[in-house]
C-alpha cells in the first residue's frame, strides 16, 4: 500500500486491484493524444467527464490544479476523501453537464 501510486485528483492511494485509468489533461479530441495523461481512479476520472464537456476540459481544466480548483469537483472529492482506497461506484451523468 505503500507503494501505491496516488491518485492526483483525490490524494487517495490507487491499489493495483483498484479500478484506475489515464486521464489525457487535453482531451484526444482536442488535440491532447500525445499530451501528458495521469493515472486516476475510475470513479475520479468518471466524475471529471460526467462533469464537463471535452471543449471544458481543454479550455480551463486541462490541469490537476485547475481540476482541483472547480468547485463541482471540490464537492466529489470532499464526498470520495473518506471512502477507502479500492472503492468505486458508477457515475451518472450530471443533468445539465456543460
């Protein structure tokens, strides 16, 4: 556990049996396919896109500081910060996501 990777997004170790995947900080859509990427938890990397819309992310949050920063994000983390390091749920879409 120790030597876990830790997720940039919400500051909780990322077990190898955890469900994870690369987060592209610009969008392939939008040009980033061989830009940075950063391993995230699914559930993290599922709140970002069930969030925002690929034109968002590549505008103003194609990094973990801005990420971090948006309000609707600061919401997910301070609700995910207390659920141990594996867990993961499904994500809906957010109504009205931009």
């Amino acid at each position: 556990m120790a030597d876990d990777p830790v997720c940039p997004l919400c500051q909780r170790p990322i077990p190898t049996d955890a469900k994870s995947s690369r987060h592209h900080l610009t969008p392939r859509l939008k040009g980033g396919t061989h830009l940075g990427t950063v391993l995230l938890h699914q559930i993290c990397h599922s709140a970002i896109h069930a969030r925002f819309s690929e034109g968002e992310l590549a505008r103003r949050l194609n990094s973990m500081e801005a990420l971090r920063a948006d309000p609707e994000i600061g919401r997910f983390i301070d609700w995910v910060a207390d659920k141990p390091p594996g867990f993961h749920a499904p994500t809906r879409r957010i109504r009205g996501a931009r």
